[in-house]
C-alpha cells in the first residue's frame, strides 16, 4: 500500500510538530518551576481587552486548529481513509471503543462527585504526539497501522469535538447563537453558488467565531464548521479547501500548538503533587489514558471483525492493534483543552493536567516499546 502525497505530507508535519510539542512542554514545565516562576505564571494571566493571554489562546488561536482538524476530516471523508466504508470501518469501531471505555472507566470512579464533568478528559488522543512516537520507529511501521493510528486519531477528534459540543456547554445565548449559524448558513449559500475565493469564507468565520464566542457555546466548534462551508470540491492542490489545509499546517503544528502547549503546561509543581494523583478524578484520567484506550480500541476493532463489519489489514496483526491503541492514550493537547472546559476549580485542573502528563507519557512509552519488539524490523 502506497500514501498518498497528501497523507505523506500530512503525516510528515504531525510528527514534527509532536517532537516541537514536547520540547515546548518541557521548557514550560521548568520554567514554572525555575526561578522566575512568579513572573513567568503571571505572564500568561496577564489580561488583554478583559481576558487573560491564555485565554484568547485557547478560545482564538485554538479555534484555527479545529478548523484544520476539520479540513483534514472533510477531506478524509471525501478522498481519504474514511471515504470508503470498508477502510473507515475498524478505525471508526476503534476510536469508539477508544471513546466509551475510557469514559466508562472514569465514571466508575468519580460518577455522582464534583469531577463527573471530566469523563471527557481520558476520550481524547493527541494525534501530533501519537504520529511523533510511531514515527520514531522508523521504516518498520507498516503503511497500514500509520494509516490506521491516523484515521483513528482523526475520528478521536471528531468525537471530542461532539463531545464538547453537547457536553460542556453551560448556558446557550439564542440570540447570538442564530447570528452565528446565520453567518454559517450565508457561507453555505456561498458554496453553493460555487464562490471560490476564500477571503468571503474567512471574514465570514471572524464574525462567526466572535457570536459563537459570545451564546455559550465554545467558540472552537467555529473553526469545523467553517472548514465544511469552505469549497472543496475535487479537492486537487487548487480548490479552496487544499489551499487553507496546506497554509494552516505548519502554523499550527509549529506554532499555535506549541503555544497552546507552553501556557497550558506552565503548572508549578508542588512537593505534594504526587497526593493529587491518588485523588478520585486523576486516577480516573490515569486508568482512562493508559488502560481504557489500548482496552477499548482492542475489543471494539475485535469486535468489529468478529462481525464482519469491518476487516484487520493483511500485514497488521492484534498486537500492531494493541500497540496503536496504548499510543492513543497520549491524550495531552485536547484532553488539557477539555480539562478546562470540565473544571473550574484550580487545583482539580492542575492535579488534572499533572495526571495528564504523566499518563501521556506511560501511554506514549508503552506503545513505543510495544511496537518496537512487536514489529519486525524491514
């Protein structure tokens, strides 16, 4: 099986951008703990027209990242992995069981407490750092499981994406919230009328980012809409929606991800912490990431083929399955993102991100020595 240009190109920038991703992480991580602790946190909590830095990056900023996560889902679904029912099916059984087990597993400890809300935390994967671990394996990964750990990660998205949607939305204003799908509607109409040029679609979003940010709903769920009223069309190298993927690639993953990365992990670290992981909800997003993504993703594909509803690749056996999975439990960018849609509370989204972290790693290096004495080397 050869990639495809696109996915090469796609699958080359993912894995750069997760080995930025965790040096971006590391040097928050000693910053906030190093001796300019107090100016370096206050720095990211200092406000800029009534909202903290790290606010406008993680409600503006991060709204561009979702629209290329749309992008890449449209086109995965018109031209892609998912575009054909027989290849998109043990993904999508997969990033189900990677979704409900993990989940399930959480609720098992915190059902009917304060940190409930968090179910979503353990659902997510990180696809810049699951694509840089496997990528680090080199020329032994089959086409198949690169193929398979992607899609995985690109339906993990779209699910968290429904997830926030549905989930973490407190109060709705109506009023702003038709202005906003008004302008979504107006971008479809433009579509229709086979309006190619892309600066209507992008002022359109702005004005739909900025209602959407004020009925309630996260104005990060802008972003997948835009990406879908945007043209496709054949989608070669020069429709609309190729043009925007191909732009938004690399300031995303070199720069709005690491950004995000960096305020979002700049946590001090007190000599107490480790008390914080025995706490009902930590342990949730511990026993979620680690156990419940390679657990759930495993029985759902087994599951899947054992109906006949979707088929294993002739070169992948069920420990390549398993090794994808623990690397699904690298939840880091969406699960932190969904950490602060979950929790107001201080230190429930420290001990949270800090749980975070830690499971992410174990995940990431489990897969990894999993996969590297599972796979033989070419």
């Amino acid at each position: 099986m050869k990639l495809t240009k696109t996915f090469k190109s796609f699958f080359e920038s993912e894995k750069a951008g997760g080995l930025l991703l965790l040096f971006a992480t590391l040097l928050s991580l000693g910053l906030a703990n190093s001796s300019i602790q107090t100016d370096y946190i206050q720095f990211w909590n200092t406000e800029i027209g009534h909202h903290s830095i790290t606010h406008w990056i993680n409600d503006g900023l991060m709204a561009i990242f979702f629209l290329l996560i749309g992008l890449e889902l449209e086109r995965e679904i018109y031209k892609g992995e998912l575009s054909s029912m027989k290849n998109a099916a043990l993904p999508i059984f997969g990033a189900l069981g990677g979704m409900i087990v993990p989940a399930g597993l959480f609720l098992l400890l915190n059902f009917g407490t304060t940190t409930q809300n968090g179910a979503g935390i353990p659902m997510a994967t990180d696809i810049a750092f699951a694509i840089g671990v496997l990528s680090l394996l080199g020329n032994r990964v089959p086409t198949s499981l690169k193929i398979f750990l992607t899609a995985l990660a690109v339906m993990d998205d779209l699910g968290a994406i429904i997830v926030i949607a549905v989930f973490y939305t407190k109060t709705i204003a109506f009023i702003n919230l038709g202005i906003a799908l008004s302008v979504f509607g107006l971008l479809l109409i433009l579509n229709r009328m086979r309006v190619r040029n892309l600066i209507p679609y992008l002022i359109g979003g702005v004005f739909m980012w900025y209602f959407m940010l004020n009925s309630g709903i996260h104005a990060t769920i802008t972003g997948v809409l835009l990406a879908f009223a945007i043209p496709f069309g054949d989608g070669s190298k020069s429709t609309a929606s190729y043009t925007l993927q191909h732009f938004l690639h690399k300031p995303v993953a070199f720069f709005i991800l690491p950004l995000f990365a960096i305020a979002n992990t700049c946590i001090a670290i007190n000599l107490d912490w480790s008390e914080g992981l025995s706490h009902s909800n930590s342990l949730g997003i511990l026993l979620g990431l680690v156990i419940g993504k390679p657990l759930g993703i495993g029985i759902f594909c087994l599951l899947g083929v054992s109906l006949g509803l979707c088929v294993l690749p002739k070169d992948l056996k069920w420990g390549n399955i398993i090794g994808a999975g623990m690397l699904g439990g690298i939840g880091f960018t969406m699960s932190i993102f969904i950490t602060l849609l979950a929790f107001d509370n201080a230190e429930v989204i420290t001990n949270s991100k800090i749980a975070i972290l830690i499971a992410s790693f174990v995940a990431g290096t489990m897969g990894f020595v999993w996969l590297k004495f599972s796979l033989k080397q070419k």
